[in-house]
C-alpha cells in the first residue's frame, strides 16, 4: 500500500512538472513565431492575441510550476 501511494505521489508531481514546462514553452513558441504579413488591420489584431494568448499561456505554466512546489514540499 505504500509503495502505491509513493508511486501516485511521484507521478502527480511529474505530471504538474510537465504540465507547467509544456505551457510554458507553448507560449514562448507562439510568443516567438508570431503571425506575420497580410492585411495590416488584421495583422496588427492577430499579433495582439498571439501575443495575450503566449502571455496567458505562460502565467498558467508558473502556476503549474508553483503548484507542483508547493505539492513536493507537501
């Protein structure tokens, strides 16, 4: 029985660490390879939301990431 729940215990905090770091470098990848060219209205509004949806994308990896900290301390 202990192992198991060692075994649970080790997996959950893997599982947060992946998540925050696939996060994270999902939104420093659109951060980085944003949209370029097209209609200038239009490129100017889709750099707007590739740029808030690499932002978001990135806050919610460090919430992952402190949420998995604050797991192992546990």
């Amino acid at each position: 029985m202990t192992v198991l729940r060692n075994l649970n215990h080790i997996s959950a905090g893997i599982s947060l660490g992946i998540l925050a770091l696939g996060f994270f470098l999902l939104g420093l990848l659109s951060l980085i390879n944003r949209p370029k060219g097209g209609m200038a209205i239009f490129s100017d509004l889709e750099n707007s939301f590739c740029v808030a949806g690499s932002v978001v994308s990135i806050l919610v990896g460090a919430i992952f990431l402190v949420a998995a900290c604050i797991y192992w301390r546990r």
